[in-house]
C-alpha cells in the first residue's frame, strides 16, 4: 500500500539518520572517536606526596578526535563523570589520580558549564613496589565522549605490561615535562577515585529519621487500609500520566474482543478476552511483589534497566508497526479483526504488558501503600499488590460481570481504520519516548520532531482525496506543530543559574538539621515526576522559593541504580517516585515527607512555615 510504503521510507530513513544524532548507544572500542596509550615512568619513595610508596606511575594518555571531548570525574552539573579502576595482577587495587578538567559550555546545553576533558588529557596510576604480583595490571576506562551533534558512551578495557615487567631502566617520572603540574593536580585536588570510592564505601550512612507525612490521612496503618488504599490506588492509576499507551493498548482489546458479529459469540469472546486480560494484570503484579520485596526496590525500578527500557521501546514499536500493516506478530497483535489463533494468550500477555507500561506512574494513595506494605513480609506484600492489580483492573472485571455491555461497542466500520492507526502513532510516541529515555533525553531533539514528521506525512497522504481547504489546514497544521515542536526540544541560549543542586550522600549527611533543605526524588522514566517538574518544581519556581525562603533545593536522580539514594528514600518511609522531603533547621530526624501528588500553593505554604 502507499501509505505503508511512505511509513517504511520514513522509517528506514530516520534509522539511517539516528547514527549522526544524539545517540547514547554503545560502540566497540575499535570506532571510538578517541585512542589511548600508556606510558610507564619510575617514582621513588615520597616523590608523589609524602608517605607513598616508590614504584611505577602510568600515564594513561586520552587522544581524543577533533571537536569531541569526555566528561571529568567530577564534571559539575551534568554529565557522566570518567572513571578510571585499575588493578595489580594479585588484584590489589590501584590509585588512580585524576586532571580537574576545563571548563567549557556543555554542547545540548550552553547555559551550563562542565569540566571537560579534551585531546591530551593524561590520567594516572601509581603501581607500588611492595606489591607481590604487580604486573599486568588491568584497566578499564568508562566515560561519555561527546560532539556537538551526539554522545557516545564508552568503556575500554585492557591490560598494560607482562608479569616479571623489568622497572629498573624506566625513565623518571621526576624529569618529565608534566611533573609539576602532577604535583599541582596531587596536592590541589588530593583525591583519587580509588580514595572517593573508599570512602563512600566507609561512610555508608545510617539514614535514621521519624518523618511526618504532609497528607497523613494518606497514610496506611494496617493491612485493611492497605487493602482498601491499594484498590483505590489501582484504580486511579488508570488515569495517571501513563495512560495514552495504555489507553491504546486497552482500546484495541476492547474493539477486538468486541468485533464478533453474532450475538452470543460476541459476549463469550468479550467475556473471556477481559477474564485473560484481567489474569495477566494480576500475574505481572504477582511478579513486582515477588521482585520489589525481594530486593527491596522502589516502584518502577524495573525502567532503571536500560536494556529492559530498550526492549520496551522494542516492543512498543514492533507493535505499532504491526498496526500499519507492516508485518505481524505472534503474541500480541492489535490489529482489529486479526483473528488470532490464540486469543487467551493474547488476552494475558495483553494485560502484563499494560501493568508494565503502568508501572512508571504513581498516584494518589499509592506512595503510602507501597511504604508500608515493602517492609511487611512476602505474603502482606503479595496480597496488597493483588489488590493494587484488582483496583486497576476494575473496569475489566465490571465487564466479566457484565458482559451485555459489550452491546456497546461500537460495530466495525470505515472508521475503525483512523481508530487503528492513532493507537499505531500512540505506540509510536511511547517507542520513541522510552528510547529517550535509555539514549539520553537529548534524542528527543530528534525523535520528537520525526514522529511529528511521521504523523504529518501519514495526514498528508490521506488527505489527497479531501477538500482543498481541508487540505491547507491539516498541512499548515502539522508543520506548526513540527515548528514547535524543534522550538521545545531545542535548548536555549540564555545563560541561566540552574538552583538544584545534585546529590551528595555524605555532604547532604553534613548538612541536614544546619539548613534548610527541600529533597526531590526523580527519575527520568517517572512520568509523573516530570509532570510536575513541568508545572509545579520549574526553575523559575525553584530559583524564587530558593531566594525567598533560603531553601536549599536538591535532587536525587533515581533514573539508574543508586544503592545511597535507595536508602535514604527508604529511610524517609517511601517506595516510589515521586516523594519529596523537607528539613528544617535543628529537624534533622523529622523531616516533612511529600507523596505523589502536589501543587505549587501547597508546597510555598509548607516552605513558609520552615
């Protein structure tokens, strides 16, 4: 078909378009926009500050292609910080000492200026004679390597020198042009990673608070308000910021287990496509309960899996493109009148995939469920989650009961056609938007404005036949929203003082109960997060409660795993995002915890009474 064929044009060609993009994608080491080399130098005893030991000092030079550049190991605001771990062949770990880096404007955005390591940039390892099995040693260089049109993630690991390596003739690390600035570097910044990872890992703080929550009415006392929250909860999340895909996904189920034309046939399929459907939702909440109990994880820790969200994003586009009639799928085929062979398995997997795409979004009611119920024992917290699972899958139970209902739906029809195909571009956007998420947000420069591209070329297609006047107006439409759309994901120019500041375990330990401090917990696969990040925490917000009030505003990213981060929102008595807390002078151990849901009125009110 034409329009099918115009899709996969555009398709193909945007694949060939994402390598020049602000892509995060892995590569080999063999096409990195960089090289590296090793040099050893001998050190004597005290030459590197005093009390360290004599032995080998390798400089590990970047040589890094024109126009790219690497994050430091602290790069300020943003950025994935470069580390270096090296290990002595006996497996004793090595110090690793590290260049500040230059300042310089990040290039997705300019307002922010990071410590950036750039073509030349030497990093070094000291190797101790009094080791027993020094060489080789193995090293492994983990960093981001950036253009102004894309990022590459990257780690390279390999070995340097040959077990028995003859030291005695190396050249003196004292006579090389670079050793007073090493010193400068060693005596200025006095840090290694080595150092910085041991001591977080010595200071692993005992998180201990007796917070209030601001809805204490939200909160769950016993096993009967869980079960009553928890189905209340389950039943709003129907209608939380996740609910286009899965508003997509339940549509179609609905329109096709509906589409039989005979009468009885029609309320038997019905009946059994929600009793299936149903079945899959509480099997997928069985599973959370298991693995969230288990490992004691935050709700929708699952998307801190890259490659899970990559599957997702996966999944979420075979499907979409199913319903352009591309090709078609085994399991879960959304296509109206598909006649599939299976429909229970379609049905269950149907329903796990929809509690999947949910599971991001939180809601009223659910962050004190889910605080409460994650420290009682496997069966309370099993129990509580099917009744999550029953709460959302109400509606589909009030169809089992009465599946007359299905006398509602409407027949199929011509229409059913622009019905398939908006579900399609929805899928589509949710593709597009979990590939955000695990490539970087910066891809959504481009895959924002290509699914604007898509859907305006699929309209432009089909509106050949209409009127010329309807056909001005969907065209001029689609390239305004294509407009602003590149005018929304385009970074500004303004140089603008960002008032978060990041996480820091052992400072933020340093300060609590000595200032004021507002903590957000956020992650970049929490819809809701960033719905509120959009209307209620912006940085205008933020920079005038911060100068108002002397508030010091923090974020916590839970968009990967953070063990330290995990601890403190456990602490704070919450399992899901979005929480917030705030501590007021002298109230370090009762901080004021914010579940869910807020507005910008109810917050300024609690920052006034700090």
């Amino acid at each position: 078909m034409p329009i099918n064929k115009l899709l996969f044009t555009l398709l193909l060609s945007a694949l060939l378009f994402l390598p020049a993009t602000p892509a995060k994608a892995l590569v080999q080491p063999s096409s990195l926009p960089m090289e590296t080399s090793v040099e050893p130098f001998a050190v004597s005893p005290g030459a590197v500050r005093p009390g360290s030991p004599g032995g080998t000092l390798l400089a590990l030079t970047l040589h890094i292609h024109k126009d790219w550049y690497a994050y430091s190991n602290v790069p300020g605001e943003t950025g994935k910080p470069t580390r270096l771990t090296a290990t002595a062949a006996d497996g004793t770990g090595l110090t690793v000492f590290y260049p500040r880096g230059k300042d310089k404007p990040d290039s997705y955005d300019p307002t922010i200026t990071v410590a950036a390591y750039l073509d030349g940039t030497t990093l070094f390892v000291l190797v101790p004679d009094d080791l027993e099995n020094r060489f080789p040693v193995n090293l492994s260089l983990d960093l981001l390597l950036c253009h102004p049109t894309k990022c590459v993630p990257a780690r390279v690991e390999f070995a340097f020198g040959k077990a028995g390596l003859d030291t005695a003739t190396l050249p003196p690390a004292a006579s090389q042009v670079w050793w007073a600035g090493f010193r400068s570097m060693v005596r200025s910044a006095s840090q290694t990673q080595a150092e910085a990872d041991a001591e977080v890992d010595a200071a692993v703080i005992a998180w201990r608070f007796s917070p209030t929550y601001f809805q204490p009415g939200l909160e769950v006392g016993g096993l009967l308000s869980a079960v009553l929250m928890g189905l209340l909860a389950g039943l709003i999340l129907n209608v939380m910021p996740c609910v286009l895909p899965v508003v997509s996904l339940k549509l179609s189920a609905l329109l096709g287990a509906g589409a039989e034309g005979d009468p009885h046939a029609r309320i038997r399929a019905f009946r059994e496509h929600n009793v299936f459907f149903v079945i899959g939702v509480l099997t997928f909440f069985l599973f959370l309960a298991l693995v969230l109990g288990a490992t004691g994880s935050a709700w929708g820790a699952l998307f801190q899996n890259r490659w899970l969200v990559l599957g997702m994003a996966a999944i979420m586009g075979a499907l979409a493109l199913s319903l352009f009639g591309l090709f078609h799928l085994p399991v879960i085929d959304l296509k109206f009148g598909a006649g599939h062979k299976n429909p229970r398995k379609q049905a269950f997997f149907t329903g796990m995939l929809t509690t999947l795409l949910a599971t991001p979004c939180s809601g009223p009611f659910l962050g004190g469920v889910l605080g409460w119920a994650l420290i009682q024992g496997p069966v309370i917290i099993a129990t509580v989650f099917i009744c999550i699972g029953l709460g959302m899958s109400a509606p589909y139970l009030l169809l089992i009961l009465s599946p007359g209902l299905s006398r509602f739906l409407p027949r199929s029809g011509p229409w059913i056609e622009y019905v398939e195909k908006g579900i399609a571009f929805f899928l589509l956007g949710t593709a597009f938007y979990l590939l955000g998420i695990a490539l970087g947000g910066q891809s959504l420069r481009v895959l924002a404005p290509l699914w604007v591209i898509l859907f305006g070329g699929w309209l432009w297609v089909r509106s050949r036949t209409a009127r010329q006047g309807t056909q001005l107006i969907l065209r001029v439409s689609m390239l305004v929203l294509l407009a602003v759309t590149v005018y929304w994901t385009t970074p500004g120019t303004e140089v603008r003082a960002d008032p978060w500041e990041h996480f820091n375990p052992v400072e933020l330990d340093q300060s609590l109960g000595q200032e004021k401090i507002f903590l957000e917990f956020t992650a970049d696969w929490c819809p809701t997060c960033k719905a509120l990040e959009a209307t209620v925490m912006t940085r205008s917000n933020v920079a005038e409660w911060k100068e108002r009030y002397g508030v010091r505003f923090i974020k916590v990213d839970m968009t990967e795993r953070d063990p330290e981060a995990e601890a403190l929102l456990a602490a704070l008595g919450s399992r899901s995002l979005p929480t917030a807390a705030v501590f007021r002078v002298n109230g370090r151990e009762t901080p004021v915890v914010i579940r869910d849901l807020y507005t910008a009125d109810q917050l300024e009110n609690l920052l006034k009474s700090l």
